[in-house]
C-alpha cells in the first residue's frame, strides 16, 4: 500500500510541474494536424471541381474533429495562461488526453484511398414509410444510426412484438443509409420470413451482387462465391427482415474479418434469442408507444391533424387507448374511422372494442393474424400452454413469477421433475423463452427478487381469442356476481373470476362443469360458499379461493376426489376446514395466513402432498406422527410462534423448502445432520428460540437462505457442546438477544471459511463487542492475498447493528499492525451499513478498513452517543489532512443524532455517485470533506447528486462549515432541504 501512495505521489507531482512541457508537445502536434488539414481541404477543391463528385463522409467526420480539436485547444491553453494551482494536475491529465486524441487524427488523415463519391450511385429506390415519428421512434433511430457509423458495434438486433414497428424503424434507416455515402450505397434489403430457404436467400444475395449462381448447386460452394463477392464491396449494410429461425452467417458468404472492412448487419426479428444466435453484438428492443405518443399517431392517421368535436374525441380516445400503444393496431382502427364524425358509430366501435379488441372486423383481419404467427411459431405444446394460462390474470396485471410458475406445477402444464427446485428451473426457462420472443413482458411493478411477467392487452386478446371455447375469464372487471349459469358451458377447462368484487355466492348456484379442472376465485370480498357450487364440478384440480373472506369451506370440497391443489393463503377469517381424508390426489394445501387453529382432520391420510403452508396461520401445536405418511412433502411452512419438535421434521427427506421455529440449538443441529447430501434445503427460514421482534415475511414466497438465532439461544448452558451447523449457503443471519459472546467469530468458527452469507442483522446484544478479530500470522497473509475470497465476510452485502451497548467497532486487532496489515477481502462486497444506538463506539471506520469499501451505496449512522470519527486513524495508517479517500458507489450518507461527532474525515472524501447527504444533530462538525469534481478549473456539484437534508435551527451550523474547495458551499446550497 505504500508503495502504491508512493507512485500516486510521483505521478501527481510529475503532472504538476511538466504541465508547460506537455502543452508545447501538444502544440506541435496540433499545427502538423493544420498542415494536413489544408493539404485535404486542397485535395478535395481540385476533386469536387468534377461534376457529380461528393466527398464522402468519413472525410467530412475528420475535418469536423480537426476544426473541434483546435477549438478545444485555445480553451485549454487559456486555462493554463491563468495559472490555477488548484487545476495544474486535472489540467496535464487533460493535455495529455488530447495529446493521444491529436496523435489519432493524424494517423487517420493519410486516406490514401478516394475521398470523394459519384453522387449518381447513392440514388436508388427507397421504402414508402410513416410520416409521423414519435419522441421513442427518434431515439430507436439514433441508436442504430450511432451504432452504423461507428467502430464498435458491427451488428445489430433489432427484436419486439409483432406490429411493434420494428421493420417501419429499419426501412427508415434503410432510406437513411441511402442517403450516406459512407457505404458506397452498398446497403442490402432481404425479407427472410417464417419458412426460412437458404438456397433462396443465397440467389437473393447474389442476384443483389450480379452474382450468377446458377452454376453451383453445393451450399457451401455458393456461399463461398458470395463471400468472395462481399469481400470485394468492403463497407457494406446488410438488413435482414422478419427472421424468425437463426442460422450461420457463413451460410451466406459472411465471416468474421468482413467485419474489419466495416461490415455492418441489422436483424429485424420478434425474438432477442433469434438476434442473440445469430451473433448481434446489440440487442434493442421496440416498446409500445407511449400514451400520448399512442394518441398523436392515431389522430395523425385518422384526420391529418384535424381536431375532432369534443364529445366525439372523448371517446376517439377511448377507442385509441384500446389499441394498446401497438402501431399496427392503431394505424389500422384509425384506417378504419377514418371520415367518421357520427359519434354513434364511435360509441359502437368503442363497445365491439370492449367485448374484445378483436371483435372489430379490421383488428380480426388486419390484427389478429400478425399476432397469431408469434403464437404458432411456439411449436412446443408446453409453452403454448404456460402462455395460455397467462391470460387467466386481468388485464396488466403484473404476475410474480414464482406465484407462476408455482401454478404451472400445480396445473401439471409441465414436464414432470422430482425435485421442486428442478421444477422452477424448468418454470423460469419457459418464462424466459416467452419473454424473448415478445409474447410476456417483463414487469418490475411486482416488486419480488425474481421479478414478474405480464401479457400486452392485445396479445392476451389474442390468446382469449383462442381459448375461447374451454376458458371463461372475467378477471378484474369489477364484477359483483358471478356468471349466470348459462355462461357456464360444459366444455369448460378453465374459469378466472379472480380480483372481482364478489361478495356472494346464491345457494342455489351449481354451474353444471363436468370438464373443468381449474376454478380462480382469489381476491374476491366473498364471505361464504354454497354446498351446491362443487356439486357438478367433480373433476376440478385447482381450487383458488385466497384472499377471500370466507369464514367456513363447504363440505362438499370433501367430494372433490380428484382435487391437486386447494389455496386458501391470505384468507383471514377462516376458521374451519371439513375433513380431507377423501382428498387422495392432493398434492399442495395453503393454509397460510387464516384463523385455522388445528391441522385438519384427515390431512395425515394425505400422502401424496408435496406443500404444505400454516405459516402465519393460528395453529399452534401438530398432532404426533402427523408427518409420518408424509414422506413425499417438499416444502412446509409452519407458524413461528409454534416450536416444531425436531422428530417430526428430521424424518421428511425430500424436504426442499422449511420454515418454522425450533425450541433449542441442540433440535436445530438434529434436524440439520439428517438432511440427506443430495438433497440440501433450497430455502429456509429457520427460527431456534423465542424472536422478540417481529419482521414481515411475503405469504406467497419463501425466498430465503435465513437462520434466527432468538432469545438466549445461544447462551451458556443453552448450546451445551453442540457445534453450531449452519448451512454452508446460508445469507441471512439474525441475532435478537441471543447471547452472542464478544466477538461474532467466536460463536461461529463456520464463518471463518467461504460462506454466501450475504446479509446480518444484530440487534440487542449486550455481550457483542466486534464483528471480526484478526488473528493473521505474517507467514499466511500471502495466501490470503493472493485469494482474499477465504477471507470472513467476503461477500456480505448488508450489514446492521441495532442496539448493542458494548460495541466499539467492526475489527479487533489481535496482531502487531505492521506485521499483519489489513487484508482486502472483509466487507469488500459490503454495501450497506447501518449503525444505531451502538453507544460505546467512538470510531466507526478505521482508515485501513475503508480501502475495502468500494462497493458500498449506503451509510447509517444514528444515535451513537459516544461517536467521534466516521473515518479515522488506526494503528496501521495515519489519516493527514491531505488524504484522499475514494468511495466510488455511495449514494447515501446519513448522519443523525451524533452528539460527539467531531469529525466526518480528516482528508477528502471522492465521492461522485452520492445522491443524497442527510445530516442531523452533528452540530460539532466543522468540515464536510466532500471533493467536488472540477468542471473548466471550478468545483461542481457530483453528477447524480439530488439533495442535502438538515434541520431547519441548524442553519447556523451548515453557514460555518469549512471547505478545502473554494465556492464549495455555493455549489451545494442550492441542493439544501431545511425540515
């Protein structure tokens, strides 16, 4: 490390004092660049001076870059004559940047070859496209267009849903390039289309050439002759539209080095899979228009501009917005309005759209079967199903995935697995293959780590379209009844009345359904179930009925034979279940979250179940050998206010997934050494002792690798001799007035070794004093080194510490400081820290230390009474006012109620991704040691950086702050919140 601050020095210094050195060397660059400036600009008078002749484009980029250059130079050579001391280091760095920036224009203006074009050969014909060009549009356009004239990117993917607009975007850059003269209008057009021939795209090709390949049969041998071909055209476009199967360039004639002639490729396909095989370096997806965008272009297609009478653009709007931001379907139904100013027949078009936006002639005709070809082109069975079954959710409705996939499994939509993480693994695959060819979109709205899925309106449209004689789906539509029972056809497979306002169901209802297997009726306020409605439902596999208020199940469930899954998760009032025993064939039952107070009678004859949920539930003990005909069961979930005794759960070998609570360490270790080796838990929230505190788990997912060490679980005479077994992928570790000894290290030796822990938590313990205790020897800290991921902590990612009253710090020195120097694996993954009411603590990060902070976005530090450095000296280094600290990713730095603090950092902290700085009641700070980046010789704000909090009577104190940079306050006072 010394000798790293040693060469920054130099090198530092190095700028400083040849700064007049470099500006010379750039000078007598810049005036050769000047003289081979005018020598082109003749060049090109005498060649333009013939009719016909353009200079291409590449010569006009270089002349423009040397005319920048120049300008760059008088601005820096004016900065320099002024002669700030401040700048002298950021200024070198800058003549030396442009010293290589002038050295490169210099070495490209030779153009030993032509620099001017016929213009006769850029003329030829273009595509007919839309006028109108939303905001989206231009940028698409932009990105491609950057993409096509620079050196970085030879190929491009241009994917999304049918009648997105991505072949109206390639026909405007294909007329675009028709106007440049870079490629010698060697731009190539081919529609590759559904069936794909490549014997037929090679004579395309070649006929594109004048290539005669009429004498070659052999593939090979053709594309051979067209590379041969290509070869010889150098810079050359090549556009291939609406392919939807990859194949081998080579196939073509293409290979890798045309690329160094600047070879240049767009593919136009609805699938990112088909633009990723076939090798395109960018992928850019076209969106669905915008709201407002959606609009314009409807109203530009219908009336050229022209307003419509209120009441009828009242509903045009309407209209429009059914359209679902597609352009195709927006072009077509404004086609189709087009001179309609009866506002009657808007009002008809407006309800055919609201039975379905396909029940209008021109979306069947004009619509539907764009859509339908992405559909067909599935080919496998299993993802036509998994993609139909989407369109049981309401429309844009956000779907979680692992609630999806979790369907799939229970409808049996896919192909049989044994374990259920294998399922999910299968689950996400097809997901990803739907969400590539632009049939599901990726939804973030869902806000779950795995994200979530949702169908665009038309799209689903379609897929009703199709499902339309075996699925009923009225899902989301407000309805406060359900169907009458001659909506009810006996053909029916599937029926989504989910998120409705359902309130009741008749006692007379019983919809006569011999065929249906899935019945959704979640989210629904609905208080009873009538007997009468499973009478002729018989042969139903899923049962949905969470989120209801439903207080009672009716017996005839006991009838349902045939019954895979029943979920009542979430339904709060639910207080009695008839008995289950007759439910052979059930293999998942969700009881989380209701007022259940005992497992149902019959559940022990249940033994094919593979998930069972009561967390959350009333339950409070499970009778003896519950689980013994249970050995099937892959994933239970028990209340946490409920101890499970350790031989109930020890026997289930196929468990993948467990949540619950055991009474003491000794159970936890049993139920952990008999887990089989090749059948490890995949998630589990594992609590040992009483929690006294409680933290919200999600009821539709397990989603953690978590073990709770609660109340005097870990205590002398609590553990015994036991060793503590935690799971080797562990990532989350909670402490809550367990008895943690002084150093977390000591309790557990499991984490000195690679773990994934990734996040902890220690609130209330009073015995803590660090977290880690270096015991490195000289001799080992080589090893260490070279693999710092063997260091403890080396991928924790949160870190927080609540409470803990005889805390002092993070490390613990056990070595003589200059024989062991600070490692860099702990906490070199950190990226949040919080610290509060930690009272003993007095500085919170040795200098040593921060060196391994450079991944860290968050710093909390509240109510830490004795506190006096955030960032301070320790016995490896010595923190000068002139030293630099550099934390690159934080974004969030908050300072509250600090009584003691002194100090922030003696140095200067580079921090250019903060974002916001919260700072209260640290009232004895006198710096704020932020190093504002320099923008022409002056501080500016941090790029990213929205606001700085403080209290309003704190104003004095934020007004005589101190600051290393001149006008630093005033930069940053603009940015200042008063509360």
């Amino acid at each position: 490390m010394s000798d790293m601050l040693a060469n920054f020095a130099v090198n530092v210094a190095s700028d400083y004092y040849n700064l007049e050195k470099k500006m010379q060397n750039l000078k007598r660059k810049l005036e050769l660049l000047n003289s081979q400036e005018a020598d082109m600009v003749a060049r090109l008078r005498e060649e333009e001076r013939h009719p016909g002749k353009m200079r291409k484009s590449v010569v006009k980029y270089w002349l423009s870059n040397v005319v920048s250059k120049q300008k760059e130079f008088e601005s820096l050579e004016t900065e320099v004559n002024q002669n700030s001391r401040i700048s002298r280091v950021t200024l070198a760095k800058c003549a030396d940047k442009m010293i290589e920036e002038v050295t490169e224009l210099l070495d490209h203006g030779t153009f030993s070859d032509v620099v001017v074009l016929d213009v006769s050969e850029t003329i030829e014909e273009k595509f007919v496209t839309v006028e109108w060009k939303g905001r989206a549009f231009k940028e698409n356009l932009e990105t491609v267009w950057t993409c096509l004239l620079g050196n970085e990117v030879s190929s491009i993917g241009i994917y999304g849903m049918g009648g997105v607009g991505k072949t109206t975007l390639a026909q405007c850059i294909y007329n675009k390039l028709k106007n440049e003269t870079m490629f010698y209008d060697n731009i190539f057009w081919f529609t590759v289309s559904q069936d794909l021939n490549i014997h037929k795209l090679q004579n395309d090709i070649g006929k594109a050439l004048n290539l005669d390949l009429s004498d070659k049969d052999d593939e090979h041998k053709r594309a051979a002759k067209l590379g041969w071909a290509l070869e010889r055209k150098k810079r050359f476009v090549l556009m291939l539209d609406d392919v939807w199967t990859p194949f081998s360039l080579q196939k073509i004639g293409i290979s890798p080095s045309l690329a160094t002639y600047g070879f240049k490729m767009v593919v136009i396909s609805r699938s990112r899979e088909v633009c990723h095989k076939m090798e395109c370096q960018k992928h850019l997806k076209v969106e669905a228009l915008s709201e407002e965008e959606a609009w314009k272009l409807f109203m530009n297609k219908l009336s050229y501009g022209i307003r419509l009478p209120p009441k009828v653009e009242e509903v045009a709007r309407k209209v429009a917005k059914k359209c679902a931001r597609l352009p195709l379907a927006i072009v077509a139904m404004a086609g189709s309005l087009k001179g309609v100013i009866d506002i009657h027949e808007w009002r008809d078009a407006l309800e055919e759209l609201k039975e379905s936006c396909m029940g209008r002639d021109v979306m069947e005709n004009e619509v539907f079967p764009i859509l339908l070809c992405s559909f067909n082109r599935l080919r496998d069975p299993i993802l036509k199903r998994c993609f139909l079954y989407c369109s049981l959710y309401p429309e844009d409705h956000g779907i979680q995935r692992h609630k999806l996939i979790t369907n799939f499994i229970s409808e049996k939509l896919m192909e049989r697995r044994t374990s259920r993480q294998a399922y999910f693994d299968q689950g996400h695959k097809i997901l990803n293959k739907l969400e590539n060819v632009c049939l599901l979109e990726r939804c973030e709205e869902t806000h779950y780590e795995d994200g979530g899925v949702k169908m665009h309106d038309l799209i689903r449209d379609m897929a009703l379209k199709i499902t339309k004689d075996e699925y009923m789906v009225k899902a989301g539509l407000q309805l406060k009844e359900i169907p009458e029972e001659q909506e009810w056809k006996e053909d029916l497979d599937k029926v989504s009345l989910m998120r409705n306002n359902i309130e009741e169901i008749s006692s007379f209802t019983s919809p006569k359904c011999p065929k249906l297997s899935t019945l959704l009726l979640s989210s629904n306020p609905l208080k009873s179930i009538p007997d009468s409605i499973f009478l002729q439902m018989r042969g139903l596999h899923v049962l949905d009925l969470s989120y209801t208020l439903i207080e009672y199940l009716p017996s005839s469930i006991s009838n349902l034979e045939e019954l895979n899954a029943l979920l009542l998760g979430c339904c709060w009032k639910l207080v009695f279940v008839p008995p289950l025993e007759n439910l052979k064939a059930l293999k998942e039952l969700d009881l989380s979250y209701t007022g259940i107070k005992e497992i149902p009678q019959g559940l022990e004859s249940l033994t094919i179940l593979k998930c069972l949920d009561t967390v959350g539930s009333r339950i409070e003990t499970i009778p003896t050998g519950f689980s013994q005909g249970m050995s099937l069961l892959q994933r239970l979930t028990l209340p946490t206010w409920m101890t499970i005794p350790v031989e109930q759960v020890a026997g289930l070998k196929q468990l993948e997934e467990f949540q619950g609570k055991f009474r003491c360490m000794h159970d936890f270790n049993i139920f952990m050494k008999s887990r089989p080796s090749d059948r490890q838990l995949s998630f589990y929230d594992i609590q040992i002792g009483d929690r006294c505190s409680y933290s919200y788990r999600n009821p539709e997912r397990l989603a953690f690798k978590l073990v709770t060490f609660g109340k005097d679980s870990l205590k002398k005479g609590e553990t015994g001799k036991d060793e503590i077994m935690l799971p080797r992928d562990i990532e989350y570790l909670r402490f809550d007035q367990c008895g943690l000894s002084s150093c977390l290290f000591d309790d557990f030796q499991q984490l000195n070794n690679p773990t994934e822990l990734k996040h902890c938590y220690i609130e209330k313990e009073d015995g803590i004093e660090c977290i880690l205790r270096l015991l490195l020897e000289k001799e080992t800290m080589a090893e260490v080194e070279q693999q710092s991921c063997l260091i403890p902590l080396h991928y924790l990612e949160s870190l927080h510490l609540q409470d803990l009253q005889n805390f002092f710090g993070l490390i613990k020195w056990e070595v003589v400081p200059a024989v062991a120097p600070f490692p860099h694996g702990p906490f070199s993954h950190l990226q949040r820290l919080e610290v509060v009411k930690c009272a003993k603590i007095k500085k919170l990060l040795p200098l040593s230390l921060v060196q391994n902070l450079q991944n860290l976005n968050i710093l909390k530090v509240d109510s830490c009474a004795e506190l006096e450095e955030i960032i301070g000296d320790d016995e490896i280094r010595d923190l000068g006012a002139e030293s630099i600290i550099t934390l690159p990713r934080l974004k969030n730095l908050y300072l509250i109620d600090l009584p003691k603090l002194e100090s922030i950092c003696k140095g200067s902290i580079i921090c250019d991704s903060i974002e916001e700085i919260d700072m209260e009641y640290i009232t004895k700070v006198r710096k704020l040691p932020l190093f504002l980046p320099p923008l022409n010789g002056q501080p500016s704000p941090p790029p990213s950086f929205k606001k700085i909090v403080l209290w309003k009577e704190e104003k004095g104190w934020w007004e005589s702050l101190e600051w290393d940079q001149p006008n630093a306050k005033s930069v940053l006072q603009p940015f200042v919140n008063y509360i």
